[in-house]
C-alpha cells in the first residue's frame, strides 16, 4: 500500500509540475509575465489533476474486461465530476467561455496519454511473461 501511495503522489506531482511548467513557458512566450488567474488558478489545476489521477488509478484496478471498457467506464464519471468543479469555480468567479471546452481537452488528453502508458505497460508485462514462462 505504502509504494501504491508514493507511486500515486509522484505520479501527480511529476504531472502537476510538467503541466505549471508548460502553462507558465506558454504565458511568458505571450508576453505576460504573472498568471492572470492567481493563485485560484493552482489550486484549480491542483484538484483537476487530482480527479483525475485518481479515477485513473482506480481505473487500473476495475475488474472489466475489455481493457477499453474498464478506461471509459472510469473516464465518464471522471469527466463529470471534472465539469462539476468547473461549475462550482463558476460559484466564486466568472468561468471563461471556453472554460468547459478546456476542461474537456486538457483532462481528456491526460487520460488518454495514461491510457495509452498503461495499456503499453500492461502488454510489455504480458509478453515478457509469456517469453519467461516460454524459456523453462
């Protein structure tokens, strides 16, 4: 349980920090120099990843098969818990008007990139097996 729990908090923060990186490089090559959003805006992204990360690991763990059904039986309530929070952000101020089209583009393009590392580690655990047991 204890390396589950490291493996989870460096996941998410190897993540959190390549995606505060790659939004600061991107304001900075704009030419703005301090986040517009504050820091509502971390915390924001903090708690997006947050969802997300978590409904992937217990994605990982579901006992359906196929694999792509197990990732989009995790991804839709994810999704809409994701759409949740950006409403209740609405609550404190006003949401960009593209704010659910981002939403849906950054999480789902994370999603899908774990999806593929997963599934790609998942058969090379497979094949490596098979060449194990195939060796004896």
């Amino acid at each position: 349980m204890t390396k589950k729990l490291i493996r989870m908090v460096s996941i998410y923060s190897v993540i959190y920090t390549a995606i505060t990186l790659l939004s600061s490089v991107l304001y900075l090559c704009d030419g703005v120099y301090e986040d517009p959003s504050g820091n509502w805006h971390e915390l924001d992204r903090a708690m997006i990843l947050l969802i997300g990360i978590v409904a992937f690991e217990l994605c990982t763990k579901l006992p359906v098969k196929p694999l792509i059904l197990r990732y989009v039986t995790a991804y839709i309530p994810s999704l809409l818990l994701a759409f949740a929070y950006v409403w209740s952000t609405g609550l404190r101020e006003p949401l960009a008007k593209t704010a659910y089209r981002d939403i849906w583009i950054n999480f789902t393009s994370l999603f899908v990139l774990l999806c593929i590392i997963n599934t790609v580690t998942l058969v090379y655990r497979k094949k490596k097996r098979q060449k194990g047991k195939g060796e004896k």
